[in-house]
C-alpha cells in the first residue's frame, strides 16, 4: 500500500508508535506535549522500528473534553511536518477534522487515521482529495459518552455492518478501495467482554478485504483483566499486540514500540513457516 511517497507491504505485521502530543491522554498526557519532546520521542520510536508514527493532538479518551480546531491545529501541523521532513517512517495523522486533516496532506502526512471513520462534514472529501490511504474505526458513541453503557446483539456482525456502510460511502466517493484500512476501535464503545470477543475473532473481519489496524496498548481492558495501572500494563500490552498480529491483524498501534516490535518479529517468523 502506498502511503504518500512510502510504499508498505501489508503482507507483514508491522508496528505504529503513539506520538500523543495532548495534556490529557490517558496513558502519557502531558509528556510530550511540548513539539521538542515529541521530537525525541519520534526519534527513539523510529530508531526501535515503528513504521508508522501516528500522531494525535485530541485526546479521544473515555469522557474526554472537546478541544478547538485552532488548538489541535497548533498541536499536531509543526510536528507532522518535522516528522515528515526528518524520517522515511510513514507520518499518521489520527484526528477527525477536516481543515487539520487538509493541512497535514501538503505537510507530508502519509495516513489519515479517523476515529470516527470520516463522519464529520468535510472529512470524506478531504480524504477524497488527498488519494492517500484512511483508517476506518468503528466506535459505538462518542468520546465523551461511548463507555456509558456500550451495548450490541452481536458485536461482530453489528461492526462488520458499520464497515461496510463506510466503506461504500468511501467508494461513492472516489477513495479507492486500495487505499481503506480497517480499525475495529477496541475500548470505544465496548465492554470488556466485546473487546475479547473482538481480539479472538478479528480474522472475522478478513473477509471484508482490508487490512486491520488495532490498538490495544496499556488500554484499560487490560487493567481490567490484569488489575494494573496504566504504565504496569507492557506485559499485557505485549501478549495483546501478539494475539492481534496472530489473528490478522497487519499494523500494532502501541507506545512501547522497541518491546512490541521483538514481539512482532517473533509472530512474523511463526507466521513466515
């Protein structure tokens, strides 16, 4: 797939790292909020074997407050441009507003990665335009109500039904079906008996033709199960990413990229035999 000038093959399992630049997300909020932390985290990200770098500057967390245009803005543009500039890493902007969105394509952004799968008025003819590949996530609500009282007859049927709306609404629109990516958004609208359910059945979703993007890193399903806080969750958050990548999944979004990439590698070769 390509993604602006990088061409990836999706055949293999690969890793995105988390660049938060937000002072409230909900596993490094604040850390690198400031452009030159976000920098040197990039770098060491790079440096481990993230492919991707999917940077973000609306925290999306479970009761998150809505932030300006202007202020997102401001946050995520001078970083996606240093990156793009600075490294052969595909750049990944993770955010839902178009102006943002259009702005990043000219800055070099190579994935436009939307948590409310292009829903917003403006955002499919953004990606439209742009001719580069879009992440697709699925999300029962939104941010600030989605794990109020997440509910489904069958989850996997009830996503699969929601991608394949999107995806058609894509496709009326001139996105090229080469160019869509699947997320089943775990922790977005589901509890945790929906989340597994969806990691153990997530090859559920191949037959829809497009590759997954999953993120399962240090999320709060895993301090469910583990009864650990937020920064004791690499254990979990590795044997997750594992898992996800043995059931189909083709990129890991995590923040302890040099940890899951050895994982990766490991699921790679078991999957190369």
């Amino acid at each position: 797939m390509k993604f602006a000038s990088n061409e990836i093959d999706l055949s293999r399992v690969h890793v995105m790292g988390v660049l938060n630049v937000t002072p409230d997300s909900f596993s490094d909020g604040g850390r690198f909020s400031e452009a030159s932390d976000a920098l040197e985290q990039a770098d060491r990200m790079v440096k481990a074997g993230a492919t991707f770098i999917d940077v973000g500057g609306e925290s999306t967390r479970p009761g998150a407050t809505p932030i300006s245009l202007q202020e997102e803005m401001d946050r995520v543009l001078p970083v996606v441009e240093v990156l793009a500039k600075r490294y052969d890493a595909v750049v990944s902007v993770d955010s839902s507003s178009p102006d943002l969105l259009k702005e990043a394509v000219g800055l070099g952004m190579g994935l436009i990665n939307d948590v409310r799968a292009l829903q917003r008025a403006g955002a499919m003819e953004v990606a439209a335009e742009s001719n580069l590949p879009v992440c697709l996530m699925h999300m029962q609500g939104s941010p600030q109500s989605m794990q109020d009282a997440p509910s489904y007859q069958n989850a996997i049927s009830e996503i699969s039904h929601f991608f394949e709306q999107r995806v058609d609404a894509c496709l009326s629109m001139g996105i090229s079906r080469e160019n869509i990516l699947l997320d089943p958004g775990f922790g977005f609208g589901k509890t945790l008996t929906h989340n597994l359910m969806l990691l153990k059945n997530l090859k559920a979703f191949e037959s829809l033709g497009f590759p997954l993007l999953v993120g399962l890193s240090r999320k709060s399903m895993l301090g469910q199960i583990t009864d650990k806080e937020v920064d004791e969750r690499l254990a979990s958050s590795l044997s997750s990413a594992a898992i996800a990548a043995m059931n189909g999944a083709k990129i890991i979004r995590v923040h302890d990229v040099e940890e899951t990439v050895d994982v990766i590698k490991v699921v790679q070769a078991v999957l190369d035999i």
